[in-house]
C-alpha cells in the first residue's frame, strides 16, 4: 500500500466512531416509502457536507422527496466517477415481528439495528464519507468525483435517480459505485431484469349456492397461477460468458443472496405479490385480481418471456393483464477497472477478494448501465433486508467504507495503473 494510501486508510480509520454514529442517526430519521419523504435525513446529509465546506446542490421535483448532487473536480483532467446512494427505506412493516425498535438503531452484539441499516443507509454513510476524505486530498486525484444522494428508490419511482438521470446529466460520469447490499464477499456488476404484471379475472358471478351460474374467479386465478409457473422454465441460454461467470460464482451467490440463490439466477423467476378477489364467503365472486413479478435473466429478453405469457393466458378467456412497469436487465464489463480496485483493496484490507456476480432484485444502477455508463455495486450484507430484524455488521459496514475510498483514489489517481498490476 503507497504512502498516500495508508494516509487514507488511517484516517477513515480515526473517524470509525463518527461514522458508525451518523449511521446511527441517519437510521433514527425515519425514511419509509412509501410514504417517502427524506427530508429529515437529507438535513443530515447537507449538514455534515457543510460542517466540511463542501458545496451541494438539492433538486427537489416533488416535495419531501430531495435529491442531493455534490461535485469536486481534481487535480487535472481523468474520469468522472459518481458515487450514488438513497436515502429512503421499505416500510418497518408489524412492529411485533421485530426485537428492537425499527427506529432505534440499537447496537447490540457488533450490529446495528434498524429499518435502512444494509439497504442501503449503510452504504449511503460510506459512500458520503468517502466523497469527503476524497475530497481532502483531491489534489491527487485525476477527474473528477460526484455524490448523488437520492430519494424514492424503494419504488423504483420518478423523482430520484432516475429524475437526476433523465434531466441533470452531469450526474452521469463514466463511472458509477453504489453500496447497495451485497455482502462483502461480491459484487455486483448487473441485475436481473423485472416484469411487473396485473391479470384480472371476470366472471358473472352469483350466490355461493348457485355455483352452476358462473365460474369462480378466484378458482380461475389459482389455476392461471399454476401455469405461469411455466415461465421460469425460460433460462439463460447456455455457455454464455454471463453464464459461466456466474455458474463459477456459484458458491458466493449462495452466500450472498443465501442457499439456492444460485439455482435461480440465470432463470426467469415469478412471485405472486397480490391477491384480492370475493366479497364473502357465501358469493361466488365476479372479480379477482393479482399482481405478478417476473425477474428476468439480463440475457433473456422481456419479448421472449411475453411470447409465452401470452400463450399461457390465452387459455383463460376470463382473464385480462396490463403491464404496470417494467426495466430490462443490465450488466457492465466484469473485468472493469473500477471491479479491479474493489477486488484488490477488499483483499488488502481483510483478506476477502469479493467475486463479480449480479443481483437477483434491481437498484438505481441500472439507470446509468441504461445510459452506457459502466456502474457496480458493493455494501454489506442484505440481512433482514425488507423484513423484520434488518441488521448491518459494523465490522462490514467499516469494511465497505474503507474499500469504497481505496477503490475510488486508485480509480482516479496518478498511479492508478500502478497500484492495480496483479490483479
């Protein structure tokens, strides 16, 4: 490790108490979308970038959703590289499934936990104390380095990245770092894509006695169901350089996304998210109605899964769909300098060497591999991510911090080229 880089490292080293205490603070500023609003913890954000004399801008398009971009320039002409975090979370969901306040930020055992604390506030905290320790030794740094700090990610919705990305392209770059969730042992360069369907089912309908009068919708519905299973018989096609870059990642998916995550990342998933269908139990209902979610290898395109989701459908005269949203699967080269210098300096610091893998669910990412930027991610471990108990290992969590910065002065600086030989 250079000089300058074990200056660095012993300085993020100094501040680990204040960062796993703003953590803490920005977990307490409750961010839930919906309903979505950041604001609350965008103040901490802004407060801590001005206790340090850095300027920022907050773009705001629907109030009590900002965004956040700060920019530094180094030293001399290089690459632009964009730092992207969000700042709002799933909701805390039955607050009796939990063991510690969801809002409390408790650290208890080596973790903190709380609603936010892998996805991704954690990441969030790392990236923007990376932005300033990079930005107190800018000068040597080629290029230039962005932070964005965004809203309304949890619904893949409007007005965050993908507002800054539509209508501020300076936050574009040539490169994007994100600490969304991985685990420290992978990252992530692409995701799968996602399909998000909604099928109703009509009949006539009639009293529950009078089942002669009309089919039962909500029967109709179950058994459509059984056969859209059919879709995830649709695979990655086979010795694809994706695919066999993942098969020899097996064991890490497993490890990351947990035990069988390996058999389903090159096939074509479906996830009922919703049901409603009756009025009560002596009707036959005229109406059921679900929700479907079908994750897409990034090589297998949404026009094939559609073809045969048309043909499934099409024997259920009863039943109409409409498309409610939907992203295309993306990657970024596996082999990237940015993917070097997260794989060395993880090493270096604690002897993991994280293998390149993609995410099974999607993150704002995708929007700058949309855009022809390569964008890659890595953060801490999903634990309870969406769920009850979220939790993030400090160890982690000061892991990823650290390989955040190191990563990023490599990727921009003079002996960059130097620093990644062997590797």
């Amino acid at each position: 490790m250079t000089g300058i880089k074990k200056e660095i490292l012993a300085n993020i080293s100094r501040r680990e108490s204040e960062m796993v205490e703003f953590l803490r603070s920005l977990i307490q500023a409750r961010t839930p979308n919906p309903p979505g609003d950041t604001t609350t913890a965008m103040k901490l954000v802004s407060r801590f970038l001005s206790a340090r004399n850095i300027t920022y801008e907050i773009v705001e398009p629907n109030p009590g959703m900002p965004n956040l971009i700060a920019e530094f320039k180094g030293s001399s002409k290089g690459p632009k590289l964009v730092l992207n975090g969000h700042l709002d979370v799933f909701p805390a969901g039955d607050l009796d499934q939990w063991s510690h306040d969801p809002w409390a930020a408790n650290e208890v055992d080596g973790c903190i936990y709380g609603r936010g604390a892998c996805d991704m506030k954690s990441g969030t905290t790392a990236l923007l104390f990376a932005f300033a320790e990079l930005f107190e030794i800018r000068n040597h740094l080629k290029g230039s380095v962005v932070l964005t700090v965004v809203s309304d990610e949890e619904t893949f919705g409007p007005w965050g990245a993908r507002y800054l990305v539509e209508h501020r392209k300076d936050v574009l770059g040539d490169c994007l770092l994100s600490g969304e969730p991985t685990s420290p042992h992978a990252l992530r360069f692409g995701e799968k894509g996602r399909l998000w369907i909604r099928i109703r089912v009509r009949a006539p309908g009639a009293h529950g006695a009078y089942v002669h009068m009309s089919r039962n919708p909500i029967t109709i519905a179950a058994d459509l169901i059984a056969s859209l299973h059919a879709l995830e018989d649709i695979r990655s096609p086979a010795e694809t350089p994706l695919t066999l870059t993942l098969k020899k990642s097996a064991a890490t998916i497993d490890k990351a996304y947990g035990s069988g995550a390996a058999d389903i990342i090159s096939s074509t998933t479906l996830n009922v998210g919703a049901i409603k269908g009756g009025l009560k139990i002596n009707i036959v209902p005229s109406d059921c109605v679900f929700d479907i979610d079908v994750r897409t290898p990034p090589d297998v395109p949404h026009a094939v899964v559609m073809e045969r989701f048309k043909e499934i459908i099409a024997a259920y005269p009863e039943a109409r769909y409409e498309i409610l949203d939907q992203d295309a699967g993306s990657t970024s080269p596996p082999d990237h300098p940015m993917v070097r210098a997260l794989i060395h300096n993880s090493k270096e610091l604690s002897g993991i060497e994280p293998e390149p893998i993609i995410a099974l669910g999607g993150c704002d990412a995708r929007l700058w591999r949309y855009a022809g930027i390569p964008a890659f991610v890595y953060g801490p471990s999903p634990t309870g991510m969406g769920t009850a108990n979220e939790l993030v290992r400090v160890d982690e969590f000061l892991h990823i911090a650290k390989t955040h910065t190191l990563a990023a002065f490599d990727y921009l600086s003079q002996d960059r080229d130097l620093t990644l030989q062997g590797n």
